[in-house]
C-alpha cells in the first residue's frame, strides 16, 4: 500500500486542534498532507455563533475535499464551567447544578438544547456527558462537573442527557473510563492512580458507564490514570489493551467509538510522549486520538502511525477495520435529523430558570437572606481551576455585587494567607454600619485560605452568607450562624441569579447531590 494510502487511513483515527478562529495555515496543511479527518474546536477558534457555522462549514468542506469523507467537529460542550460556545449561545447549567434541580428531565431539556444548537452550526460530536462519579471531594478536575457522588444518580443524569444530545442531532461521549471521579490529581498537569480492583470499580465507577452504554451511547472517552490493580504494567487506561478492549469492549461489550483524552496531557505527553503514548492507544483498542493544540505533535503522531503500519508494528488490516467504522459512524450520524434553526434567545431563557432551579440552600433562613442596605461584598476572582476549564470571562463577583446591589466590593486572591485575611478584616471595619456579608467562594476546600477567611470574619460579624460559585464542598464546615448557598458556576449568568436570590425575587429549593461529610 502506498504510503499517501496509509497516510489517508491514520488521517480518519486522528483529531487534531488548532488556534485560530479560521482555517490558517497549520491546519490547512494537517488537512491537505497529512489527510487529518477530524477536528476538536476550543473556546479560542469560537466568537459566536454565526462565525462558528462558517468555520465549521469551511472546515468540512476542505476535509471532505482531501479525505473524501465528513469530518467529526468535536466541542467540550458539558455544560456550567465547561462551555466552548460564544456568549450569544445558550449555555446550559453543568452536571452536578442540573442533578441539584432534582428533576432527571431537566438533563434530557439541558442535552437536547445543546444537541440542536451545536447542529445547527455545524458541531456534530459532543464531549458529553461526563459520568464521572464526584467520590472524592478533594478530586481538583471533577467536582461539578459530575452529576454526583452516587453512582446510580450519576447514571440516571447521564442517561437522560445521552438521550437528549442525540435526540438533538449530534453523537454523544460517555468520560472518563474508566472513571476519574475518585482522584486528587489533575491528569492534565500529572499522572493520578486509582487503586482499585475490578470488584470495587464495578461498585461506583462502572455503573454510570454501563448505563449509558445499555442507552445507546455512541462514543466514550478514555482516561490517562493508572489502575494498578487493573493494569499492572504502568500505563495509564487509555493505553492499556486490557481495560480498552478486555474491560470496555469485551466485558462491557462496547460497541461503539473509543477516543482518547488529548493525548497532549501531561499524564501521556511527560511519562510517555504523545506520539509514542498514540501508538500504544492505537494498540490498546482506542479508535479515535485527540491531538488538541499543537501541529508539529499533530505531524509527529501522523508519521509515528504511518510508519508502524510501514513496519508491521501495526496491522493495516486492522487499521482498514477501524476506520470502516469510523467511515461508517459518520454516514450513521449524517443521516441524523440536524437542526437547521435554533432560538438562541428561548434557549437562553431556559437555561437561566434551570440555574435558578440549581441555587441550594444549606443552613439558608428560610425567610431569605437579607444583606441590608450596607453589605458588604467579597469574592475570589474566577481563575482557571484546571487546564480543561476556559480561561474565565465572568466578571469579579465583587465587582459585579457593588456594581449591582450597592455597598462595598472586596477583592480577594485565590487563597488569601495571614496577612491578606487581616487586611480584609481591617478594610471592613472601616465600612460604617455593615449589615450584611456576603462572601463568594470558588473553591474554597482546595483553597483553603478563602474559608480562613470566612472563619475569621464569623469572630467579628454576624449575618454573613457563603456563596460556593464552584464545587459545594466550601459550605461543608461552616461556622455557627454562617449561612450557605450552593451555585455550583461562576459565570454572568450565576452572578445575576444570585442578585435576584439576594432581591428576593425566587426562593433557592435546589437539592445537594453530593454528601458533604
């Protein structure tokens, strides 16, 4: 076989990134050379949604032009803090805000607007839903990410999202196999390790995934964790033939398309090099690798490929059979009803009221929360909490609060010390008359030095309310008479529900679906 035939072939189990908001030159040499079939698109190629319908139709229109097939758009589109899509999209509330609705349907509404507005630009792979069980509070990638920490909660969610992406035009991905829920360590800047026996991941981890393959999910994502007690031979699952093809595959009898985790993660990319790390995904059972940033890796990962299948490291004919399957998961998906209208407007609306719904009390007055008419606001900045979260846009909550319900705005950093904490402590009591505090958390139990400082302020003042923007395990060890509520994102559209929750104008009835002990 020639090698431009061999080349065309790798180019189908490939999807590549790049980082512009047009074709530019990188990636229209990865289509045009390398034959590369498949794209991942991030918050940095997307403006908004007239611009991503162009890129995606430009997009296609080149690779079917050098591949002779359609092309996979893929998009992180989770939901809450994992959103890729312009402001002017609805972006639905992430996982654990539309479990904390109490409502399973609300994850079929929330699956199925965000399948027809990805169809109707031209993104027909979503990386959703994550069924992740949230079982360790500590987990620094996860947290509201996940439905929950129960397993069969977390896998009636999922499902009803599953259904409600593919009811709305495009293929849906089940992650993280097998499972990254319990960690303390971010495979994108380290190499975590689950210690846990078959027996035990069927327990937890396992059950969200098996429900969502008895529903019909096309695609599920493999994750870079060791499972020693899985794999003895030191690499992380997704290059592991024994828990791709012996565990998912065979044991769960998985039919449908195993992609990777960016391959350019440090899990892979530090232990064992992204090429080489592709190649032994390639071997494990994996159909599909995402390259996600960088086009010279995109060239090494292509060449590396092409070269097994030149030395016989790879078998072609086994390559032949795989990308019969992904060719034939494409005419599959080809064939979907896609939307070709979408009310942007009408689907924004939903998701604020299902934001609302989400808003959880924990020890919240059941008269409401009232900060006065000298409160006093202060909040974290919304940083980037992992390598898979955007870079954030949401305004200071802070700022935002001053901005919007009057009084005094203070800045914190992410995880205030000593000397930070005495400050704040002292540019309050300058403020006359305080009656209320209102203190906005983003993660506060991983960064511990913002709950210090909640602790601290609860010596000196009474009527304070916590607001979690992020994981709720801030307001898990409140202080006496300190009041709570869970908002589970930091964004625009969490700061103007908590203004409307602090105007009185709704009641927060979200449930917990996470313990906090």
């Amino acid at each position: 076989m020639e090698r431009s035939d061999l080349r065309r072939l790798v180019g189908q189990r490939m999807v590549a990134g790049f980082g512009d908001t047009e074709i530019n030159e990188d990636i229209k040499d990865l289509i045009i050379n390398y034959k590369i079939g498949n794209i991942i698109l991030f918050k940095h190629n997307i403006i908004n949604n007239e611009q991503l319908k162009k890129l995606c139709g430009d997009l296609q229109d080149l690779i079917q032009q050098h591949t002779g097939q359609e092309a996979f758009i893929a998009v992180d589109q989770e939901g809450g803090m994992i959103t890729r899509l312009g402001q002017d999209a609805a972006n639905m509330p992430g996982a654990m805000a539309i479990a904390a609705t109490g409502k399973v349907e609300n994850a079929f509404l929330s699956g199925k607007i965000t399948g027809e507005q990805l169809s109707s630009v031209g993104v027909n792979f979503d990386l959703a839903p994550t069924v992740d069980v949230n079982s360790n509070m500590h987990n620094p990638v996860i947290g509201v990410r996940s439905y929950s920490d129960r397993p069969e909660e977390a896998a009636r969610y999922a499902v009803a999202m599953t259904k409600g992406l593919l009811e709305g035009g495009v293929y849906a991905c089940a992650k993280h196999f097998p499972g990254h829920g319990d960690t303390n360590v971010d495979s994108h800047v380290g190499l975590p390790l689950i210690d846990k026996d078959i027996n035990e991941l069927e327990e937890c981890e396992l059950i969200p995934f098996r429900r969502v393959i008895e529903a019909g999910i096309p695609a599920v994502m493999t994750t870079h964790i060791l499972f020693p007690k899985m794999e003895e031979g030191n690499v992380p699952a997704t290059m592991s033939h024994k828990i791709i093809t012996g565990l998912l595959k065979e044991k769960l009898g998985f039919k449908g398309l195993v992609v990777s985790d960016c391959m350019q993660m440090s899990a892979i990319k530090k232990y064992y090099g992204t090429a080489e790390g592709s190649l032994q995904a390639i071997k494990a059972g994996v159909d599909l690798v995402f390259i996600s940033h960088t086009a010279s890796i995109v060239r090494e990962v292509s060449d590396k490929l092409t070269e097994a299948l030149e030395t016989g490291e790879l078998s072609v004919r086994d390559m032949e059979n795989a990308v019969k399957k992904i060719i034939g998961c494409k005419e599959e998906l080809r064939k979907k009803k896609r939307a070709h209208g979408f009310d942007a407007e009408k689907g924004r609306e939903t998701a604020f009221e299902l934001l609302k719904q989400s808003i959880t009390p924990v020890n919240f007055p059941a008269e409401g929360f009232s900060a006065g008419n000298q409160p006093v606001f202060i909040g974290a900045p919304a940083f980037r909490a992992s390598n898979v979260s955007n870079e954030q846009e949401a305004a200071q909550f802070a700022d935002y609060m001053e901005e919007n319900m009057g009084g005094t705005g203070i800045r914190i950093s992410p995880d205030p010390g000593k000397e930070e904490i005495a400050e704040v402590i002292k540019r309050v009591k300058k403020e006359k008359a305080v009656t209320g505090i209102v203190i906005g958390t983003y993660n506060g139990h991983l960064y511990t030095g913002q709950m210090e400082l909640v602790r601290a302020l609860a010596d000196h003042y009474s009527n304070i309310l916590v607001i979690a923007l992020r994981n709720p395990y801030d307001l898990r060890e409140l202080p006496k008479g300190v009041y709570g509520i869970a908002a589970y994102e930091y964004t625009h559209k969490s700061l103007r529900a908590i203004t409307e929750l602090l105007q009185k104008q709704f009641v927060p009835n979200g449930v917990l679906p996470v313990k906090m002990g």
